[in-house]
C-alpha cells in the first residue's frame, strides 16, 4: 500500500482574530483552547488510506451505529510542538508516536498509518496553526487519534477508520503550575492493566478504565492516581496519565519495567538523559510496600511522574486507605529538576541535541 498521500488544503475562511487568540494563549490551561484547523485521513479496506485533508476544525458528522460508539475501538497519541528562539517550530521525537501510533493500532486490530504520513500530517497541522503555538514555557499540544467508523453493530474490526490530528495551546498540565509537587493517591481496588491486556497501547478505552481510579483520588484530594499491578497488587505500574521514576540516596533511579505499562516517550528520554549522565538507572520492580519503607528511612529521596503534557513532575505527598506518607521534604528536588531541566533545554532548542531527537518543522 502507498506511503505517500496529497494533502488537500482548506485554509479556515474565518480564522480566529489576532486579539482573540492571544487573550486565549495568555492563560490556556490544558486542553481547552484549540487551534483553528483540523488533518483528516480517511481508512477504508477497499481504497486504503485516502482523503487527506487540511481544514477549518469542526464537528465530525457520525452515524449513531459507529463502531467506536459501542466497542470503543480508539487510539491516541500525545506530542507538543515548540516555538524556538528563531520564530521557528520544533517536534520532540515525533517518530516515535509514529511508532507507537502502529503498536496501538496493531493491538486494538487497527490499519497501521505509515509513519511518514502521521508526521506529514502533524507537520501539515502544526505550518498552518503556528500562530497558535504560545510563546514562553507553553506549547502547541498535537492529538492525532483514529476510531473506528464502520456503521455496523457486529463485534469484530471495523472496515473503515478515520484518523484525525487537533492541536490545543496548553500551558502545564497540573492546576498548581509546572514546578509544584502533586498529591498522588494509590488505587487499592482498581487496576489499569491486566497481562494480555491493552496496558502498553495507548487506546481510549485504557483511560475510561482508569477514571473511577482518578475520581477516587480527587475525592481523597489528591491530583492523579498510581496504580499497582493487577496480578499481585503489589508492583507500581504508573499513573493514570503518566510514567514514575524513583530516586535514592546512593544517586540511582529505578522505573517500573515495560509490560503492561504505556512506553512513555519521556520515559525513554529521561532514561537516555539518566545514563548520559552517569546516572546508575533500573528498569526493575518496585513495590508500594518498599515505595513507604524507603520514603520513611529516607533512602528514597525523590519521586517524579513523567509524560508529554506532565513533562517531570515531581510527587510530594502519597496517599492510601491506610495512611499518608511524604517524600523527601513533600517539594521538587534537586534530581528531579536536574532531569527537567536537561529534557526542557533540548526541546526548546536551547541546549546540543546529540540523540537526534528535535524535529523541525519550519
Ligand atoms: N503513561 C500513561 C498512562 C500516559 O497516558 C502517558 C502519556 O502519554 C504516559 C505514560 C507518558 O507517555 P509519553 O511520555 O510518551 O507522553
Ligand atoms: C500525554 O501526556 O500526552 C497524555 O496523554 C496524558 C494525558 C493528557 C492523557
């Protein structure tokens, strides 16, 4: 089949006002302010991919009896492009999704969209809505996602798919700003994946799976959920929107390993980051038992999530039906912040990109 498609274009015949958009890129938050301009890419068995399109974003019209609507056959993916010193824009590892965009697919029974087309049709996405890129430490947060959209009620793989690309201006993802500690609850009685399971794909219905979870944080005010492992309920796994890492005493870090956890591009990066560094890291098992036993003894002295809208983000505090324990001194740490601040430099151009990681696209 054809790696290559012509993207049509449709410029926005209103685009948003100057003035407007930058009332809405001073304080954007996360995901709720959305650029002018959608890619739309069509999948059916018969033609393969076809229809690429750049246009105004709008409502998709959908038949009620989509497949996606009633067997959740969905996919996601997460990146954020970059306005660099230059005016121009950068890609953190796009290739990457592109990658993992086909793992998801392959696991959810899904046509794999040839990476280059994925970063055809982010880079198409990204020229036309530059504008919408804040300036400072925001970031033009790019969603390319795929359902299935055959109008059939039978439960098996849909015969046609419609893969889409929206961009939203975000600022961090976290209410209490991009360096504050968070409050992390661990879920006792649910789990996010099971061995065999859709842990590792990035699918849509992984994340309607975890919300219970993440509502029962919030209740114990907490900000996100860290879920153990389903078989033992003992292992931590990762959060509900991110990866973990843990560092010690004696300089070493330890993650979770790959399995049935989402393979976090930041996840990878700060183990590349780590070991450039130094840095002795394990991708081993650590249990929650051992998690409260180090952050009491103080052999534990830091605890980061990481992912792209997270980006590191440190934990202070840790939550459960039996207690509450802090780490460190419950604030960001100096590990922490170091990690931040080598991932940060590299995506924003502002430091050597040896690993070949920056993207450019104008
Ligand atoms: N784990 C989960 C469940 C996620 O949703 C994410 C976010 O994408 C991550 C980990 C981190 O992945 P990445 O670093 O590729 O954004
Ligand atoms: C991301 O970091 O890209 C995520 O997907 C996390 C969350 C917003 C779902």
């Amino acid at each position: 089949m054809s790696d290559t498609l012509k993207f049509v274009r449709h410029p926005h015949p209103t685009p948003t006002p100057a003035d407007k958009r930058a009332a809405l890129l001073a304080n954007p938050g996360f995901g709720r302010v959305f650029s002018d301009h959608m890619v739309t890419i069509r999948y059916s068995d018969a033609k393969g991919w076809h229809d690429a399109r750049v246009e105004p974003r709008a409502p998709i019209p959908m038949d009620p009896a989509a497949a996606v609507l009633h067997y959740a056959q969905e996919i996601f993916e997460g990146l954020k492009a970059y306005k660099t010193a230059d005016g121009g824009a950068t890609l953190f590892r796009p290739i990457e999704n592109a990658r993992r965009f086909q793992q998801s697919a392959e696991r959810l029974a899904m046509p794999k969209l040839p990476e280059k087309i994925f970063l055809e049709a982010i880079d198409e996405l990204v020229n036309i809505d530059r504008d919408w890129i804040p300036d400072g430490d925001g970031s033009l947060y790019i969603r390319p996602f795929m359902f299935a959209n055959e109008t059939f009620l039978g439960v098996k793989p849909s015969s046609d798919y419609l893969f889409i690309v929206i961009a939203s201006s975000v600022g961090a993802y976290f209410k209490s700003g991009a360096d504050a500690a968070v409050s992390v609850w661990v879920s006792q009685e649910y789990t996010r994946a099971a061995p065999g399971g859709t842990g590792a794909a990035k699918c849509g219905g992984n994340y309607a799976a975890s919300l219970l979870a993440q509502a029962e944080a919030t209740h114990h005010k907490c900000d996100q959920v860290v879920f153990l492992d389903a078989a033992e309920r003992k292992w931590i796994e990762e959060l509900g929107g991110m990866n973990v890492f843990f560092v010690f005493n004696d300089g070493s870090m330890t993650t979770p390993p790959l399995g049935t956890i989402l393979p976090g591009i930041t996840r990878s990066s700060v183990l590349t980051l780590a070991r450039d560094k130094g840095i002795p890291v394990r991708e081993e098992k650590y249990s929650f038992d051992q998690w409260r036993a180090d952050a009491k003894s103080g052999k534990l002295r830091e605890a980061f999530a990481c992912g792209t809208a997270a980006v590191l983000t440190p934990i202070g505090t840790v939550r459960a039906p039996d207690g509450e324990f802090v780490i460190g001194n419950g604030q960001s740490g100096a590990r922490t912040g170091e990690l931040k601040k080598a991932l940060v430099d590299i995506q924003r151009g502002r430091a050597s990109d040896p690993h070949k990681w920056i993207h450019k696209v104008f």
